[in-house]
C-alpha cells in the first residue's frame, strides 16, 4: 500500500482519532481514580481496569499512525468497513 491511496478524509479521521486517543489517555493518566463508562447495546458499564484502557488506548494511536503512514493497519480496515 503506498501514502497516496490514503484519501484525505481517512487521514483527517486518522489524525482525529490519534487526537481523541491521546487527550483520553492524558485524562486518565492525570485523574487519580477516573471512572470509564461505556455504552454497550443500551447498557452503562464502569470500566476499573485503567491500566488496560491505557492499553487499549496506545494500541488505537498506533493503527492511525500505521494509516497515515501508509501501513497496513486495523484503523484503515475498520473505516473501510463502516
């Protein structure tokens, strides 16, 4: 896969999502003890695992910035199939 089949919005996504991610992570980082809920099929969930979202979290920076390298990469397969 070469840089120009990435299309402009992929990567303004990409950088958005790199963004989103970091500002989270910082967040979560600086709180002492953040509650994380998420929203799934209908239900709230509280998340207390913070080290693993921070995982989580780093792996998600990594695929975008895969995809703006022109990598092969799980952000480009999951935008591609949404």
């Amino acid at each position: 896969m070469k840089k120009s089949n990435i299309s402009k919005q992929l990567k303004c996504d990409a950088t958005y999502h790199i963004n989103e991610c970091m500002a989270f992570r910082e967040q979560i980082i600086k709180e002492k003890n953040p509650l994380i809920m998420a929203n799934v099929n209908g239900f709230q969930i509280g998340l207390c695992d913070n080290d693993k979202f921070i995982e989580l979290l780093d792996s998600e920076i990594k695929q975008a910035k895969l995809c703006l390298e022109g990598k092969p990469n799980k952000f480009m397969e999951f935008m591609y199939c949404t």
